[in-house]
C-alpha cells in the first residue's frame, strides 16, 4: 500500500492498465486532467507517479506528447513466483544429490 500521494497515483494507474481501463499503446490522461482527477496541486506528484511506472516498464513517456502504455504487467511481475519456483526446484535437486550421495558411488 502506498505511503506517499505520488504512490497512491502510481498504484491506481498500475491497476487502470492491468485491468485494461488503458489498453497498452494508448495514451494516458494528460498530467492536467490527472491533477485534477487526483486533486494534486503540482504536476510533480503526476510526473513522479508516471515515473514510476516507467521504471516498471509499464509506460513510456514522451517530451510535450504525453505518457503511453507500453505493457499490461510490469515485467518483472512475475520475478517473485519465478524466484520461489528456482528456489524450490533447487531443493528437490539437494535433496535428490544427498539421497544419491548416500547411496554410495554409482
């Protein structure tokens, strides 16, 4: 959960995209229309939530043309399940070495 209003903004857009409220290749609401939608008085707060997402890989930004969907799922998304699949599978793998070992040499 988002401590920080720039965080609150970043986690409502993540779920906007993931849920395809914005498909990917569109483009978001402009940073005026997003402050007032979020009733931020800076753009920073937007462009920091923005900020975010891009380092997510799930918008890219262009200069004077606005923010862009780039992926529905962050791709590193999954990183954790991958991450506890390897550590699993590295388990099985001592414990099959030890029962191999135990056996005695082949």
């Amino acid at each position: 959960m988002a401590t920080t209003k720039y965080g609150a903004i970043a986690d409502t857009l993540r779920t906007r995209i993931a849920d395809g409220t914005y498909p990917v290749g569109s483009k978001l609401p402009s940073i005026n229309d997003l402050m007032r939608e979020f009733d931020v008085p800076g753009l920073n707060t937007v462009r920091d939530a923005q900020q975010v997402l891009v380092r997510e890989g799930l918008l890219r930004t262009e200069q004077g043309v606005g923010a862009f969907v780039t992926a529905r799922q962050s791709p590193t998304a999954g990183h954790a399940q991958l991450l506890e699949g390897l550590r699993s599978a590295r388990a099985e793998l001592d414990r099959a070495i030890a029962y191999l070992e135990a056996q005695g040499p082949a």
